[in-house]
C-alpha cells in the first residue's frame, strides 16, 4: 500500500474511532487508541487539510464494510449442498426424516437471515428427530461458530466426522473453530484431512496455507497466540499474510488472494459455496477495477454504482445464436441479464466473446444462476422444445421461490404450455410460454414476442419484453395473448401462416420461371418491385435477395438446391389443429402436403418419366399483365391464408377459453417476425375498428382487395393448370373463397350419402319439412326399401 494509502486508512480508523458510531463504547479507551493511531501513522483528524487530503470521497469504514456484506450476501448460495453420500439412517420414520430436512431447510434461512439463535434452535430440534445426519451437526456447527461458541462447534462438527468420515464440509468447520480457537496445529490436521477427503476444495487448501501461517508466527515455546494476532470475534488477521501491504489495508484484489481471508470468509458464508465466492466473476471483475488504484481505499460511491453488484434482471438459459442474441439484444436495452448453458464452456466463450464489454454475467450452475437474479425471479428458457424444457423446469424449482417466473421462449406446442402453466401454479410460480419469432436477426434486434400463460407474470415481465421487442409506427410488436397455452397457440398458428406465405412465393417463382421462361435475376427484379407495393413484406424481401444470389461460379444458387424442403412441425400442428376444430384452414394444409410431396424426391423424378402432363409453350400473351396478375393473384391468397389463421384463433379461444386480443395479434407481427408486413397494418386497422369482426373478408379494405384482384387471380390459377404447375396453396386459397361465398355447397349429397351407408341422419332446410321431415331433427329414411329404420349412434364415416 502507498505511503498515503497507509494514512488514508490510518485516519479513517481514528475518524472512526472519534464518531458518533463508536460513542456508546468507553470514550477515554477509543480517544486512547485513536491518539496512539494518529502518533503512530502521523495524522491529525482535526487538521482540516488532513481530512481533504485523506478523508475526500471516503464514505467511512462502516459504510466500507456494509457494501462489503451487501456483496457477499448477492453471492451467497441460497441451499445447503448435501455431502456425496450419507450413512444409512437407522430406526429414523421416513416421516421423521422429512420433518427433519423440513427444520435443517429452516436453519438454513434463519442463517440467510443471520438470526442465528433461531438457526441453532431448528438445527437442534432437527439432529433430535434424526440424530444420524453429518450435515445437521454440520450446520449446527456453523451456528455456533457465528455466536463465537466455537467449543460446542468443534464437538459438533467432530460429531459430523465420526457419522461420515467422508463428509469434508465437517472437517472444514471443525478446522475453521479451531482456528477461531487459537488451536493452528489441530486446525491444521483437520484442514489436511479435508483435503484428503476432498482434494478439489479450494476451501482446504486455504484452510491449510492460513494454518501453517500461523503455526510458523506462533512463538517456539508453543504459547497460543495473542487474541492480538486474530481480528475481533476469534477470526484470523487479515492484514498479517501474503499480499497485505506490510501490515496495512490491503487492495482489494490481494484481499481475494489471501488464504486468511478464506478461513474467515467460512464463517461468513454459512451455506457453504465459498469456491464460488473466492472465484466468482464479478469479485474478480471488482478486484481489478477497485485493486489497481496504487492499493488506495475504493470510492464508495463507484462501488455501488458498479452494474456488477446489481442483481441480474432476467436470466436465460440455452446459449445457441437465438439466446446469445435474445441476450446481447436486452444487455442493450438496460437491463442485466444473467447467461446459463448446460455445457458451461459455451458461457465462458460467450462472456469471453459476444458478451465481453457487456453488464451480462454468466453462471456455471442452476443453483449459481438462480442466485444472480433479482426477485421475482424471471427465467427465459430458449432450449428445444419437448423433454428438454421440463428437464430445466425440475433443476430450477428447488432453487425458486413462489411467485418467480419461467418463461419458455422455444417453439413449444401449446397443449405443453397449457399443463406447464397449471402445474407450475399450482406449485406457487408463474409459467409463460412465449412465441419468439424474427431469426437470429429479430432476436438481436428486436423479435416479435407473443407472450401467455399465468396472467400475474405480465406486469413483472411487460417492460422488459416490451422494450426487447421489436417496434413498429412506435408500439411494441409484443402484448400478452392469454391464459394457459394462448402464446404458444398464436405462435403455432404464425408459423402455418409463415408456411402458407411461403409456399404461394415458391409457386409464384415456379409460374414465372416455367411458364414465362425467366431466369432467377429477372425474377429478382419482379420481385423487388412487388416489394414497393401491396406485397412489401419480410419474406418477399428476402426471396428478391436469393434469387440475386450467385455462386462462385457466377451462375444463381437457387437452381443448385435440392428441391426437398424440410420442415419443424408447427405448420402440422396448425392443420391438425384446424382439423380437431373443424376449421377449413385449407392453404396451411395443402402448404404442408406440399413439403411433404416435395420430399418423395425419387419417386417424383420418377413419375416425370412415366406420367404424363400438358406440354408448355412459349407464353403469347401480354407478359406485363400476366405479371400484374400474378401479383394480384398472391396477395388475394395471402388476405384468405390470414383470415384463414384468425377464423382458426377465433374458434380456439372458444374452445379453450381464451379471450384473445386480435388487433394486438395483428400488431405483433407488424414487426420482428418472418410474416411481418405492411399488409398487417391494414389487419390491425380492420379488427380495431370492429374487434367482434366475424372474418376478415368482411371487412370492407379487404373485400374490395379481393374484388379487385379476382379477375387476375382466376386466370392465373387457370393457366398454371393449364401449363401443368402445380399450385396448391394459391388453388385452394381460390376453392376456399369459391366455397366461403357460396350460400349453397354439395354437402347435401354428401349428408344423404352418409345416411344411405350409415344412417347417420340429416337435417331438411326451412320450407322443405313435412309430417316424415320434421324441422330442426335429425331424420333418417330408408332409401332403397331394404335397410332398417333405425339412425347410427356410433359409426361415423
């Protein structure tokens, strides 16, 4: 330590000794050492120039120490680690057991609480119903040791021993009361048979440098030591070991490198976890700021106001681009968050990488985690969906308190969500699942977020996900959906819209190539002008930019790429939903059926040689307005995928009693998301302006979208089947139109075919009944003479 350093201190604890804060103590004793102090280290605490020059920015030594507890208790582990294995119990009642796991879980806490009175009591009541565990000796231990009656610690921690010689925690307390005790040599022993124990705890190996330390200072004739030579309260001198300055304040860097200091630091914390403590990030981090300013005392008001010492505001768990992403994107927002990854080296890459120069810190364990999170805890999981997400929820709830949050961000299915949600509250947390849509890209900077599930979570979470959130017209592309599933329902149905967008481009790209002969880059151009109309979209960028894309060999990559397209599952889930529902989302359907055909890639190839088809001539008419169609074509089957997608919402949220919010669905994919588009202004503008809409089509704006894309629509689906291109989704988005606006379909034949081979009955229209066709009942008829007259109850067809 410098020279001023040395007297900076020295006044400090003259100051200290002269205050208000020390007054209740005898005041002829502190004048007496603070004189010999300010002799000693030749300073004066009335010298006003003295005080400017040591005491400027100096919050005092109280205020020093009180950080220092603040940060300690941040770090500290919140559950007590069970040893590697534990002897037999014997003649204890499972019901006893528990009760005592129940009262050691309480000790604990009231540790946490530094009511150590209250921890002795629980841990006493605890070894009396099961008088064989190591750790309720061993917690006792640690009790006794905070009050300084480390006599009864060290007979309870040698207690632990003899249960489970194993169990190094009972060797590092029994070292740790003996030390306190002035007894160096038998501490020593103890630390060494820790060490033999458990040869990995740092605790240990400190435990044995701080003895030997003292054993080498003690006098030859074997007399203990002074009280002197240890700090108040029995705990060893910190300002007498390697690093401390010649007997001075040591900088904070040499304090966390001191193994005095870790024999100390057990008694502080209680729980255990002193490794994480010694080795932990953001101590370190603090060490170099504060440590490297010549060993002169840290300004106070720079140390708390160090992000580091703040409690992360959110954690997230799974560090694949999507998470890094997630994260970095709200780092920038403000807010601290905590990184967690079950391979662990990928936190420190990240932190070492992507993170560095960021308030993001990382953890190397869910108990580690847990404890970096401000409260409500809020916990974003962005893993795989399935097993994986219930695996993490099991490893977080011991370590969570009623009330903190999980947040699923992956593409979960929403039935998953739904008992997530009822499980977890019925437990006391909050559960919700969160659609997260935009790619990597959206992620980091700004993805569209739908989130649902336990209401009580949106107030906590709002802010947070709302500033993350990509921005559109200045509102945010993210509001609460609903109860239970609802915000991985929305997701699911995006993601068959998403499936439907893109299967009506391919087969806009297939009509302009095979049936106009044009090549990528004049497709490109095509659809780059669409992007400055009706069509501006996400995904009709995007397609402009890979049709632009060559090679290296100068030739489009889009002609290199196998033509089996692959896909996740969230566009079937939304057709097979549609179906349980009965709903006629016929575009995401056939979008689906699509990739599935595309993949028969060898049957296909083929079926070319063997089936046979139109074949395709040079186009003769007016190319400019066959284009023009077709872009009239393709947004005329986008407007019915998308009434299509709420028609699907709205009978959901009958079905499962949700009260979705369809101007705020609209509003969330404006932005962020893959479908997002200037198209969804209008959607937003159609439900705000009447939230009951029964359909989109009836919506006056889309109406006449429709009525004025009809003509080119139709004969554009016309000529590709004339030319042979299959267009299922822009066909069946036609069909669908056909049928929706058809006040009479054929499924009257369809009813009596079904009575004729199953009596399943039918129903006459109004004006037709007659005495054998009553109104409004179920009526079967025998049609050829020979069947029964009795309706089916059971087969269906």
């Amino acid at each position: 330590m410098s020279n001023q350093g040395t007297k900076s201190l020295a006044f400090a604890i003259a100051d200290w000794l002269q205050g208000k804060e020390t007054a209740s103590f005898d005041s002829s004793k502190r004048e007496q050492a603070a004189k010999l102090i300010c002799e000693a280290f030749d300073v004066d605490t009335s010298d006003a120039t003295q005080r400017a020059t040591y005491a400027k920015g100096s919050p005092g030594l109280s205020a020093i120490f009180d950080v220092f507890l603040k940060a300690q208790k941040k770090m500290a582990p919140t559950e007590e680690a069970k040893p590697a294995a534990q002897p037999e119990t014997k003649n204890v009642s499972e019901a006893d057991q528990a009760k005592a796991e129940e009262l050691k879980n309480e000790g604990n806490k009231f540790m946490s609480a530094k009511d150590y009175g209250a921890a002795l009591n629980a841990y006493t009541k605890a070894i009396e119903l099961n008088g064989a565990s190591p750790v309720f000796y061993s917690n006792r231990a640690a009790a006794y040791s905070q009050i300084g009656q480390h006599e009864e610690a060290i007979a309870d921690a040698k207690k632990a021993s003899e249960i489970d010689p194993k169990f190094g925690k009972a060797y590092s307390r029994l070292g740790h009361a003996l030390f306190a005790s002035g007894k160096y040599e038998e501490a020593l022993a103890a630390y060494e048979k820790g060490y033999e124990v458990d040869p990995s705890n740092k605790l240990m190996k400190s435990g044995i440098d701080a003895c030997k330390a003292k054993v080498a200072e003690a006098p030859k004739d074997g007399a203990v030591a002074s009280a002197g030579s240890r700090g108040t309260d029995a705990q060893p001198n910190l300002g007498g070991g390697a690093g401390m300055g010649g007997g001075g304040m040591p900088d904070l860097s040499s304090l966390l490198n001191n193994p005095m200091l870790s024999s100390m630091a057990q008694q502080m914390m209680q729980n255990g976890g002193l490794e994480q403590l010694m080795n932990n990030p953001m101590l370190r981090q603090m060490a170099e700021q504060f440590g490297g300013n010549g060993g002169q005392m840290p300004d106070i008001n720079a140390l708390m106001n160090n992000p580091q010492l703040r409690h992360a505001d959110i954690g997230l768990i799974g560090l694949a681009v999507m998470g890094q992403n997630l994260i970095l994107n709200m780092n920038d927002k403000g807010y601290k968050v905590a990184a967690y990854n079950r391979t662990t080296s990928k936190v420190d890459h990240f932190l070492a990488n992507e993170a560095k120069g960021t308030n993001v810190v990382g953890a190397h364990s869910i108990q580690e985690f847990v404890s970096l999170l401000k409260r409500p805890r809020k916990i974003i999981l962005l893993v795989k969906a399935g097993p994986a997400v219930d695996d993490f929820i099991q490893q977080l709830i011991p370590y969570l308190e009623k009330g903190d949050i999980i947040i699923d961000g992956g593409n979960s299915h929403f039935p998953d969500s739904e008992r997530r949600t009822k499980e977890l509250e019925a437990k006391g947390f909050l559960f919700v699942g969160s659609g997260v849509s935009g790619g990597e890209e959206g992620a980091r900077h700004g993805p569209s977020l739908m989130p649902g599930g336990s209401a009580a979570a949106w107030p906590e979470i709002k802010e947070i996900f709302q500033k993350t959130a990509a921005q559109s017209d200045g509102e945010p592309c993210c509001d609460w959906v609903g109860d239970g599933g609802a915000g991985h329902y929305v997701k699911m149905v995006h993601n068959g819209i998403e499936y439907g967008d893109m299967q009506l481009i391919a087969e806009a790209y297939s009509i302009l190539k095979i049936g106009l002969g044009l090549d990528e880059q004049e497709i490109s151009d095509i659809f780059a002008e669409w992007n400055k109309g009706v069509l501006d979209s996400f995904l009709i960028e995007i397609t402009r930019d890979v049709l632009a894309y060559k090679d290296t060999d100068g030739k489009p990559m889009v002609p290199k790429i196998l033509d089996s397209a692959g896909q996740k599952g969230t566009g079937k889930w939304t057709a097979m939903n549609a179906l349980d529902l009965g709903q006629p989302v016929t575009l995401i359907a056939e979008a689906v059926f699509a990739r599935c055909l595309s993949s028969l890639k060898g049957e296909r190839e083929r079926a070319s040689k063997i089936l046979g088809g139109p074949k395709i001539k040079k186009f003769e008419g007016d190319k400019k307005q066959f284009i023009k169609d077709l872009e009239q074509a393709l947004y005329a089957s986008k407007i019915v995928s998308y009434a299509q997608g709420f028609m699907l919402m709205r009978e959901a949220a009958k079905e499962y009693n949700w009260r979705l919010n369809n101007p705020s669905i609209a509003l969330m994919w404006r932005g962020g998301c893959i479908i997002r588009s200037v198209f969804l202004k209008d959607i937003t503008s159609a439900f705000r302006k009447n939230p009951d809409l029964e359909n989109l089509l009836f919506d006056d704006f889309f109406k006449n979208a429709i009525q004025t894309a009809e003509d080119g629509w139709r004969r554009v689906v016309a000529q590709a089947v004339l030319w042979g291109i299959p267009t299922p989704a822009t066909s069946s988005a036609l069909a669908f139109y056909d049928g929706y606006r058809s006040e009479v379909v054929s499924a009257n034949l369809l009813q009596a075919q079904r009575d004729y081979f199953g009596a399943h009955t039918f129903r006459v229209l109004p004006g037709q009944e007659n005495d054998h066709l009553p109104l409004n009942q179920d009526v079967h008829i025998n049609w050829t003479g020979r069947g029964g007259n009795v309706s089916a109850s059971t087969y269906s067809a």
